[in-house]
C-alpha cells in the first residue's frame, strides 16, 4: 500500500455540505491540496477565504478554489456535492432528473481537467447519479461511486456503542443496499469485538432483541430527516465519512467501506449501483464478492435494487 504523494482533493459544490468536506478534509489532513470548486463565484471566494483563514492551525494542507473549473487540473479525488435540493411537493424522481441534468453538464468538463481522478458522487440521490454518471463517462465502475452508505453505518455503530457501552470503533455493522428508504442493516454479520449482536451482554440490561434491533435500523434510516427537520441540512456528519473515504483513496488503504458502485453480477444484481462492503484504494472501490446475506437480507438487497432500478429507467424513458 503506498499513499499518494502530494495528493489533491477537489470538492465540487460550495454548499453546505461541499464546504464540510473541504473543512473536515483540511482538519483530518486528508490531502495535501484542497481545492472547492463552485460556479457561484462570490459564495465559493467566500468559502475558500474563510477555509484559508484557519489553515495555520489545520497542519500541512493548503486550500484554493473558485468558480472556473480549472481549480480542479491534476486532481487525484473528485467529491461532487453539487446539485439542486429537494423542494416541497418534489418528488425524488424529479429531484433525481434534475441533478442528473448537472452532472451529465458537469462531468465532461471535470474529466478534461482531472482524468485520471477517483470520482466520488454525494450529491442525492447518489446511487441513481452514479449509474447515469458512469453510463455518461464510461469510466470504469470502480473510479465513479458514491459515498453510499459509510454515513448511515456511522450513525447504526453510534446507536449501537450508546445502547451497548462500547466504543463505536468496537462495532462492527453494516447499513447496505440503497442511501435512502430501501437501506437495511447486515444484522446476520454484526458483531460487538467477535460477539454476535444478540449475544451481547451489557451490564444491568437485558440483552438487544430483534424488535429493538429494529427499531434502531428505522431510528438510523430517518436520522437524516430528524437533523434536516431541525437545522434544514445534514453536514458535518457527511462532510466526516467523505474524507474518511478520500483517506482510503489516496493513501492506497484497501479499507472495507460501505460505498455504492454500479455492480456487475453480484449475487445475481447488474447494473445498478448499491452499497456494498468495498475494498477501496487507490485503484478505487471494488465490492467484496464474499459478502454473504441471510435469506431475508438477500430479498431485502433485491428489493432496492428493484426499487433504484426502476428510477433510473424513468429517467432515461
């Protein structure tokens, strides 16, 4: 495994979201350049100033950024978080075709700037953006994927450490399948250290059943739309779990990460872009084709593929 020296992380989009992956990059040192591309001029200079005010105290990296898309040439990483959000009354399927639109304007002008880059989609909804993204640029699936379901397994270990009394590192649980309604926990795999989750024993409570199990995939699955409901965007959180998938990248780690590639027969499933346990590296994501599923898991994977697939031919007919 060998990291990429004097690496470059590009963040396209200087929302809210773009500009806490541009933060939370510089604080972890992600890449050693960071660069925030915008097309809205005066908010992207006023985002990059702001960045750069704070850069004697974030170590090595360095920011720039601005509205012509040259601010991205030789980038290693390209994050897109640029896109329209969902209106009242909108639906997804709509949202979808209109964030398709901008990206299929987008990616040609990013690829003739950064062709070699890993192109990472967080912009919604990201799994249906990535099949049309790589369909458009034909570049190889495991070098266009979206962030998929790292935040949401973030969020499943939290509620998990909190109920069992141990660090969210000593978790280990999956959310898989779409970055939306259709996600579903591997609860067949997930173990606290080497204890299965129903073995787990926490000093002065019962022991977690399935209906409490449950219930933590549905608090997990809609914690997006507490955080939304009460501050009007979820930031810090996704702007975290997108570079920590850039520090898988760029220093060559081979990490297990849930992200969402467009698959090629993976246990049966074609053409549509789930999330996966994935070895991502350097060379991209490549999904662990020895990920096994219970019976029930396996139709619930099937059901969101069924589901992401559907809109996606929508917005293609």
């Amino acid at each position: 495994m060998t990291a990429i020296e004097n690496s470059k992380l590009t963040v396209v989009g200087a929302g809210s979201v773009g500009s806490s992956v541009a933060y939370a990059a510089l604080i972890r040192g992600s890449a050693r350049h960071v660069a925030l591309y915008d097309i809205a001029t005066a908010k992207v200079d006023a985002e990059v100033l702001d960045l750069a005010h704070g850069t004697q105290f974030t170590g090595s990296s360095d920011i720039i950024g601005g509205s012509d898309v040259s601010v991205a040439e030789g980038s290693h990483v390209v994050v897109i978080t640029a896109g329209a959000k969902q209106n009242p009354g909108q639906s997804r399927i709509e949202l979808a075709g209109v964030n398709a639109g901008i990206l299929k304007t987008m990616m040609p002008q990013l690829l003739e700037v950064a062709p070699n880059a890993i192109y990472v989609i967080v912009t919604n909804p990201c799994d249906v953006l990535t099949v049309l993204a790589q369909e458009a640029t034909g570049l190889p699936p495991e070098r266009i994927f979206a962030s998929g379901t790292v935040l949401d397994t973030s969020r499943l270990r939290w509620q998990l450490a909190r109920r069992a009394g141990v660090s969210s590192s000593s978790v280990h649980a999956y959310i898989v399948g779409e970055h939306g309604d259709t996600e579903f926990p591997l609860w067949s795999a997930a173990t606290i250290g080497t204890v299965p989750i129903l073995d787990w024993e926490t000093p002065g409570q019962p022991p977690m059943t399935t209906e409490e199990l449950d219930d933590i995939a549905v608090n997990v699955r809609d914690a997006a739309y507490k955080v939304i409901q009460g501050k009007g965007a979820t930031n810090y959180a996704i702007g975290l779990s997108s570079a920590r998938i850039v520090e898988a990248i760029l220093h060559d780690e081979h990490a297990v990460l849930p992200v969402s590639t467009v698959l090629r027969d993976y246990h049966g499933i074609d053409g549509v872009a789930l999330s996966v346990p994935s070895i991502v590296s350097a060379s991209g994501a490549v999904p662990v084709p020895a990920t096994s599923f219970s019976g029930k898991e396996f139709d619930q994977l099937r059901h969101s593929a069924d589901h992401l697939r559907q809109v996606v031919d929508t917005l293609r007919s």
